[in-house]
C-alpha cells in the first residue's frame, strides 16, 4: 500500500537523478572552461546584456544556462565563476529575477505549446518580461541603494576551492544540500495539499487572478501553475484545453501569466538560499506579473479571433 510521503520522497529522488545527470557535468565543464581562461574571453561579449541590469559579465553564462537547462544548474556557476563578496545582496537579487521569469525553456514552453498558445510568441513575452522586471527592479535598486551591501547566502553551492580535490569537495557538498532542499520542499508542499491549506491558498488567489484577467476554471489552473510550477498548470490546461471548457484566450493569458510566476516556492525558496530578497523575486514579481498580464489581455481583446488563432494560438489537438 503506497503511502503520499513515500511516493512524493521517490518522484523526489528521480527528479534528483535527473537533475544531477546534468549539474554535475555541466558545473565540471565551467569550472575547466574558467580554469582554461575561456570564461574571461567570452565574458566581454555578454557584458552589453549584463550592463542593463548592472551585473557583471560573468553572469551571462548563468543567464543562459538557466534558460535552458533550469535554476539547479544556473545558481552553482555563479558561485564557480565569481569569488564570494564580489556581487551585492542587490546583485543576486537582480539575477535571481532574471532566472526566475525564464528558466528551462525547452521544456516548460514545450507544456505552454500543446496547450495551445504559440511557441515564439509566449517565449518571447516570457524572456521580454523578465528583462525588463529586471531592469526596472534594478533601477529601484540603485536609486535607492537599497541591499546595496555584501550578499549574504544562507547556502554557498560551491564553498571549496584550492584545485581540483577542493572543487569535487564543494561539489559533492552542493549535490547533498541540493538533495535535502528538493526533499523538505517535496515534504513541505505534499502537506500543504494533504492539510488542505494548498487549495484554501489556490481559493484566496481567485480574486488576484481576475485583476490580471483569468477567470473561471483558468483561474483554478493558474493558481496551481503559480505554486506548483508550468508543469502541473500546464498540465491541467492542456487537458482542459482539449475538452473545450475553457477559452483560447484564457488558455492564452493563463500560460503568459505562468510564464511570469510559477513555481514561486520552490524556486523562491532557492534563489532566496543564495541571498536573493524576497521583495524581489516574489512579492515585486507576482506585482508585475499581475499588471503584465492584465495589459497583455487589454491588448488581446482588440486582437480578432482570425488573427489571434493565427498568431498566437493553434487548439490543441483533441
């Protein structure tokens, strides 16, 4: 007979393997590919996009490893390729926030597409809205020096160093906290939805979504997406996509609307073990996704139905 903790702590332990297939030779590569100098040599040609945010060019890499691998693998490069102390708590902050809107792109925007909204159009709002809440919460930042000090992580991925016996050692310490991390927030949110507490969470919400313009049954789904992530918001709209119950357009807005917030424990809670502020990445996040949203639907009701089905949205196959 299974048990909820039991089967949630092996779904854990196989996303684990998952992840850990790729973080693993991905850190080794950066770490020689710094060692080998390549790093600073590419550095420079990332450093116009970094320069909008006020990072530093090394984190280009990051950047783009998040995007398409995931926040797993991004967050331990930043701590490869930068020594502790060089980024202030609004450094992280920033980056953090960058990671957060768009992450592991082939994959989520993958789900987003066999709900129905177009590939290029939803990536391209995901990957602009992010740039930009970024580059707005920088400007905040500096014009009020506000977390201008030190970041202070409560968790430093790779601590070690000292040659390659100190790399594999900050390594495997990464890999272990990375592993009791997945399975306390595995634990913490299978109570949250055995205790109730998820769904009264997912009601409140319903009220905040309308402001942004999902409503009905596209509210409830939304709502899972923002606290479990596209793959389960998704998920549930690809099949409620399927059956017709819910309009393209509210398919539409509650993919871009996930796209700009989901997953906002788990992946808050990361980021904010690195020194993120929570004002940042979650609260200023959630802020704009509901504002973002809202002004995309404004403009999508001006859109015709002949032209929004070309563009932005093809039905998903029943």
């Amino acid at each position: 007979m299974s048990h909820p903790i039991l089967d949630k702590t092996r779904l854990t332990l196989l996303l684990y393997w998952e992840l850990a297939r790729i973080i693993i030779p991905v850190t080794i590569a950066t770490e020689i590919l710094s060692r080998l100098g390549l790093i600073a040599a590419v550095a420079p040609a990332l450093a116009p996009v970094m320069a909008l945010f006020g990072l530093p060019p090394e984190l280009g890499l990051p950047w783009l490893t998040g995007m398409l691998v995931g926040i797993w693998a991004a967050v331990p490069m930043v701590f490869v390729l930068l020594p502790m102390g060089a980024l202030s708590g609004a450094d992280i902050t920033v980056f953090s926030a960058l990671l957060l809107f768009a992450h592991a792109l082939p994959i989520e925007q993958k789900i987003i597409q066999r709900a129905g909204p177009g590939l290029i159009v939803t990536t391209l709002l995901r990957l602009g809205g992010g740039m930009l809440y970024a580059f707005l919460l920088h400007q905040v930042l500096t014009a009020t020096g506000w977390l201008a000090g030190p970041m202070q992580p409560a968790w430093i991925p790779m601590a070690a160093d000292g040659g390659w016996p100190g790399f594999f050692i900050g390594l495997g310490k990464t890999m272990a906290m990375m592993l009791a991390m997945l399975l306390a927030l595995s634990w913490g949110m299978e109570i949250l939805r055995v205790t109730g507490l998820m769904a009264w969470l997912m009601r409140l919400l319903a009220p905040v979504l309308r402001l942004a313009g999902i409503r009905g049954e596209a509210a409830e789904l939304t709502s899972v997406g923002l606290f479990l992530g596209v793959s389960y918001g998704g998920g549930l709209l690809i099949r409620e996509a399927r059956s017709g119950r819910v309009s393209p357009r509210q398919v539409f807005i509650s993919c871009v609307f996930m796209g700009f917030a989901h997953s906002v424990i788990e992946d808050t809670a990361i980021v904010m073990s690195v020194g993120a502020n929570i004002w940042g990445v979650l609260a200023g996040r959630v802020v704009f996704a509901i504002a973002a949203t809202a002004l995309i639907a404004q403009v999508l009701r001006t859109i015709p139905d002949e032209r929004f089905l070309r563009w932005g949205f093809r039905p998903a196959p029943r």
